[in-house]
C-alpha cells in the first residue's frame, strides 16, 4: 500500500457521492478513519451506559468510606475516653445522692421547723412566726415555701441566719425584710425560706401517664 497514493485517492473522492453500500471501494485511508469512528463511539457509548453507572457507585463507596472512618475515630476516641467518663458518672451519682439525701421527706418537715425554731431560741429571739405556705410542685422536685418572722438584735439575727443556712437539710434563704421595732436595739427579721423534696422519676412518669 503505498500511502502518497492512497492520499491522493481521498483527495479525488468526490464526497458527495459516497455511499455506504460502497465502503469497501473507498479508499483505505477513509475507511480507517470511519473505523476508528466507529470504534471510539462504541468506546464512548460502552462507557456512558456501563462504566459511568460504576464510577459514580465508586465515588458514592469512597465518600462513605470516608464517613465510616470518621465515625470510627470518633467511636474510638469515645472508647478510648469511656473509663474516665464512668468514673465522672460514678462521682456525679454520689454527689447527686448527697444531695438527695440532705432533702426532706414530707414526713420530715415538721422536724425541720423544730430544728429552726430551735436555732432562733439558740440565739436568744423571739419568734413571731414559722408557717408553711402550699408545696409547689415541679418536674423533678416539691418546693415548700415557708414564712419566718422573728426579733432580736443585729448579732443575734445574723447568727440566725447563718445557722439555717447550716442546717443538714437544704433550705434557701429568700425576700429578706429587717426592721426595727419598739423595743431598744432589737430589730424584725422577715424572710421567705425554702425547702425542697425530691421527686423520683417513676413517680413523675406515673403522674404524667394517662
């Protein structure tokens, strides 16, 4: 095959008359550029329908995979971390139980009014009054208000009030009032306390079921 011959060939093809019943009389040249047409639409067309499908399947795996690896760190980090966060939980149940306990049962709280009128007679006052407004309940707990009224001078009421916030039970000192009164240096305390029981979930989920 001589090549200048056969570029001389598909030079002098008239194109407008070419007929693909006669491709086998076309010249070489031509129909090694349609063969090679042909095969790179096949190519393309193969690779469009069942390849492309594929690389993107792959792409999708690859940034899964990098998903899986990233919750895998984390789980491992957690893993890794899981003793010191039991021995945090642990800590955090004991307090919570320390605290649960220096808050009294319904049953105790006449014992804890005779525990602050015993600190108001410790220090020498006189006592107007204790009472108990209505417990107020909420989520996780029973707030019971009460009212304190009692007379004394300065140091006196002010050892008072140290001595409820030392109690063994949990009770918040609200709404301070102090006066005078008639008698000679002695002044009028008024206050608001607050005393809080303990609410276990079941008896919260028991209360809000149907």
């Amino acid at each position: 095959m001589n090549l200048s011959t056969e570029v001389r060939r598909l030079r002098g093809m008239d194109w407008g008359e070419l007929d693909v019943k006669e491709s086998g009389s076309w010249p070489f040249l031509l129909q090694l550029i349609c063969c090679v047409l042909v095969l790179g639409l096949t190519v393309a067309g193969m690779y469009w329908y069942l390849a492309a499908p594929k690389v993107e399947e792959l792409e999708q795996a690859q940034q899964e995979e990098q998903r899986l690896l990233r919750d895998y760190r984390s789980k491992s980090a957690q893993a890794a971390n899981l003793p010191a966060l039991r021995e945090q939980v642990e800590e955090l149940d004991e307090r919570l139980s320390e605290l649960v306990a220096m808050l009294p049962g319904g049953a105790e709280i006449p014992s804890l009014i005779d525990d602050i009128s015993e600190a108001a007679i410790d220090n020498q006052l006189s006592i107007d009054f204790i009472r108990l407004r209505s417990p107020a309940t909420r989520e996780f707990y029973v707030e019971r208000p009460f009212d304190i009224r009692v007379q004394g001078d300065y140091h006196r009421v002010a050892s008072f009030i140290s001595g409820v916030a030392d109690l063994p039970r949990i009770v918040t000192q609200h709404d301070f009032s102090l006066s005078p009164t008639d008698g000679r240096n002695r002044l009028q305390l008024s206050m608001l306390a607050r005393t809080y029981s303990y609410r276990p979930p079941q008896e919260t989920a028991e209360e809000e079921a149907p």
